[in-house]
C-alpha cells in the first residue's frame, strides 16, 4: 500500500517559526516565541479548525472576553469557579459544548477579524452538539447554560426557529432533571426532598452527584433556572405565543446579589446567605423582597420579579379567552396596573437610576427600567376598535408616558455607555416604545415626540453595527412605520398592542433588506 509523504522541502519549511521564515534565516524551532504563538493563533484556512476548540491561549482569552463583556447579559455563571475547571482541563473534557457557545458570542468582541469570522463556525459546532443532547445530559449545568447562549445567538443573527425550538428543548430537559423544582418543600410526593443536596445519595434531583453539592453550584443551577425564564418571556410577549415555562411547576427561590455570588468560595458546601422564596402571590413575593436587609442592591433580583410581573401582563393581552370589553379583562388590568405600581414604589434609589447605580449595576437598572415600562406600554396600548366610548382612548395616554420614560432611560444610559443599550433583552421593548411614539407624534404633530424616536433609531444603528440581524430588523421596521399614512396609524393605535405586535407588513421591508445584504437569514 502506497504511503503518504509530505515532500522535503514543505516539512522543511514547516520546521520555521513563521518570524524567521519572513527574515530567511535558519530557526531553532520550537523556541518560546514560536510555541507561545503556535498555541495562541490558528490556521484560518484549516477546515478541521471550525470542529476544534481554539488553542488554550486563545480559549482563556475568549472565556475573559465573554466575563468581561458579556456576563450582565448572562448573569449565571460563578466566575472564579468556571475559570478554575478551565485552567484544570476539566470543562474541556466535560463541555465543550458550553466553551463553543462562550466563543461564538465573544468573537464579536475580539479585536482580531480572524478570531471574529469564526462566530458562525463555532456556533454552528455548539448547536450541533446541543442537538445531540438527551432527556438527561451530563453535565446538566453546562448544557442548559449552553442553550441559552445558543438561543440568545439566535435571536441576534436571525436564526429563530432554532431559539424557539431550543427553548422548549432546554426547559423538557431542566424537568427531567427535576431543576425546576430544587426548592420546593412539597415534592416528597415524588421522593424528592431539598435534604439530598446534603446527602451521600447518588442522585440528587436526578443529577448525578458530581454535580450540584457546593453552595456555588446550587446558586447557578437557581439563576439558570431564572435567566430561562427571562429568556422563554422574552421570546413569547413580542409574538403572543403562549410561555413553554409554566409559572406553576417553577419553584426556585430567587437568585441573591451578583457581588454576593461573585465572592462566595467554590469549595463551600453550605451557603452563608439565604434566598428569597419564590411564591407566586404577588404581594407576598413583593413583601419578601422588601424585607431583605442586605446592604447590597440585589439587582436580579428584581430583574426576576419584574419578569414575573410581565408574564402575568402578556397572559392577559395575548389571552384567547377574554374580551378586551369584558368585566374579567378589566379587573385583571387593573390587578396589575396595582402591581405595577407597588413594584415601583418598592424599589430603592440605585436601582431606578442610571446615573446613581454603581457601574456594575448600571446595565442592570437599564433593563429593570425598560422591561418594568414595557410592562405599563403593553398593558395601557388596549384595542378599542369598534368600541364607542369616546373616552375609550385614553389608556394610550399612559402608553405613551411609559414609552417616554423608556425614551429618558435610553437618554440617561448614553451619558454612561452606549454598550448597556445594546442587550438583546431588551430590543423588543425599545421597538414597542419607539412604535407607540411614532403614533402619537403623527396624529398630534407634537415635534417633541420626534426627538424621542431620533434616539431609539441611533440605538437601532449601533446594534445594527454589532449584531448580524437584531438592529437590521428594528431598524427598518421603526423606518417603516415612520413611512405610514396617518389613516394607517390610527388603525394601528386603535388595534392596541396585540394588533400592533401581529402586524407583519413590515417584515417584507426587513426580508428584502436582507436579501440586498446578502445575509445567509431566512425570516419566513
């Protein structure tokens, strides 16, 4: 059998560091120099590089990246504890599913073009693998937390069948385990007690006992759980699509401060600081909250009981059930306007203002502020089409304040940081606030409206600059509604939030602007 050589002068030149073979001189290769940049950089060309994690150098650096950069967005992961595994090799030989996913959403941020142009690479690997998983993969915390970067990728680059399908996946999955039941004091029943996360048992909630034994692993597991909520709401309230979670079989207590998480030891087994429990009476989960007396600004933690609040408004304006006229959907809008309010008022002076909060905490209140606003927008933007009451308009008025103060946020967080802007979770809301402005503006001609809507398409643009599809679609479809007939406009504020959200003529302007880029998206 004939063998295959490499020829002489190839493995020759091969054996020169690629400094020395510019300057033609002979090279004692390997020397420090050539190792370090052998281990740091990859050949671009090379197709067995895209099925390959990047070189160790590069890996650690990539992982950096996404803390540095990306973990307010995803605030799940314990820092020091996910570096450790990474400097001991033991995430490489366990997930590397989760290390694809961290690099395909940290390549935007690198500064090399070579680096960056193997985003769609490594996401196409971590989907692929996430693919492969089962009911109950191992290691579970490392697969849902892979997911949910997998579903947030593909909202940015317009890949949304894979989001929405990788959503019901990833929570079937969490059940299985049973995760979404870790703090539940009732599941006896089901020979489950919150005990075995101390216990010699060989399973706890169906995990194997590698996993979930320290204090620092539970509180992942809890603000997993939660940012899959956040993430599954994120994903119904802008579509009308009814929730994959049900708020019924969740029961995980509400995550603590991120410096609290941030600082706890890895190695401890029991927590020094306790959780507030998640109960699904409003005012008694509102209570408990209120009640903590930690000197720290529990930022999530209201992120969390916002999105509670927000679920249970979408419910009711996406409900098949009620009639926008009827007495039930009345109560059940003014019940939560209550809430809403309660919820304001209960929340301190850092956690409301940008410019006050710590910079840790400032994207942090951007994203309380505007999803607590597209609370009130979505709940006051009511259909009153063939409805005869005159007054019956009048619940716009207060959508449009909520989307002013939307407007005043975005203002105030631009003095600070553009990059606090640009979170996906919340692109929807700005779009919303920045259509029901655009209504109110063309049918009073009130100029100073304008000025607000001039700052949510600049927002637009930087995340069309930094997203592959995410600014692109708001962008055009703010352009689109801008383009409007009056008489059209006033269709549009009368059909309220659901009408406006189920209009899809502006989806041809997005699908051609995409075809005109020659972007690889299929939004049909």
């Amino acid at each position: 059998m004939q063998t295959l050589t490499i020829p002489a002068a190839v493995a020759k030149r091969k054996q020169a560091c690629t400094s020395c073979r510019h300057r033609k001189r002979k090279c004692d290769y390997p020397t420090p120099q050539s190792i370090a940049q052998s281990d740091s950089t990859f050949n671009e060309q090379d197709p067995i590089a895209s099925f390959q994690l990047p070189p160790h150098d590069l890996l650690v650096e990539m992982v950096n990246l996404f803390f540095d950069n990306l973990y307010q967005l995803f605030p799940c992961f314990h820092r020091r504890h996910f570096m450790r595994q990474l400097e001991e090799g033991s995430i490489q030989k366990e997930s590397t599913l989760i290390l694809f996913s961290m690099c395909c959403l940290a390549a935007r941020v690198h500064p090399d073009n070579v680096v960056k142009r193997r985003e769609q690479e490594w996401y196409e690997q971590a989907k692929f693998s996430y693919q492969l998983t089962q009911r109950d993969p191992y290691p579970a915390l490392r697969t849902i937390q892979s997911a949910l970067l997998l579903i947030a990728h593909g909202c940015v680059s317009g890949d949304f069948s894979t989001s929405w399908l990788f959503l019901g996946k990833v929570w079937r999955q969490a059940v299985a385990l049973g995760i979404n039941r870790m703090d539940a004091s009732n599941a006896t029943s089901m020979g489950i007690t919150p005990q075995h996360w101390n216990s010699g048992h060989d399973q706890v909630y169906g995990l194997d006992k590698r996993e979930g034994r320290t204090a620092v692993e539970k509180e992942e597991y809890r603000r997993t759980l939660w940012l899959l909520l956040i993430m599954d709401r994120n994903h119904a309230w802008p579509t009308g699509w009814p929730n994959a979670l049900p708020e019924s079989h969740f029961k995980v207590d509400i995550p603590i401060a991120d410096s609290l998480f941030q600082d706890m030891d890895p190695d401890v087994r029991v927590a020094s600081y306790s959780n507030v429990a998640f109960v699904r009476n409003f005012d008694r989960l509102l209570a408990s909250v209120s009640s903590t007396t930690s000197s720290t600004v529990n930022m999530f933690q209201y992120i969390c009981v916002a999105y509670v609040l927000l679920s249970r408004v979408a419910e009711v304006v996406h409900t098949l059930q009620d009639e926008v006229d009827a007495l039930e959907y009345a109560q059940a809008c003014e019940e939560l306007d209550t809430q809403i309010v309660k919820l304001r008022l209960s929340l301190p002076r850092k956690a409301t203002s940008v410019l006050e909060a710590s910079s840790a905490d400032r994207g942090h209140v951007v994203w309380l502020q505007v999803m607590l606003s597209n609370c009130a927008m979505l709940l006051y933007y009511r259909c009153v089409k063939d409805v005869s009451d005159r007054n019956a308009t009048a619940p716009f008025l207060h959508a449009v304040a909520a989307a002013q103060n939307v407007a005043q946020t975005v203002r105030d967080a631009s003095r600070v940081s553009i990059e606090i802007l640009l979170s996906p979770h919340i692109a929807s809301a700005l779009y919303v606030a920045a259509c029901i402005l655009a209504i109110q503006w063309r049918t009073t001609n009130d100029a100073s409206f304008k000025r607000d809507i001039e700052l949510f398409q600049l927002v637009f643009e930087r995340m069309d600059e930094t997203y592959i599809f995410l600014g692109l679609k708001f962008k055009i479809a703010l352009a689109h509604d801008l383009e409007r007939s009056l008489e059209n406009l006033e269709d549009l504020r009368d059909r309220g939030a659901r009408g406006m959200l189920a209009d899809c003529s502006k989806w041809a302007h997005v699908k051609e602007e995409v075809v005109r880029r020659g972007l690889p998206i299929d939004i049909t």
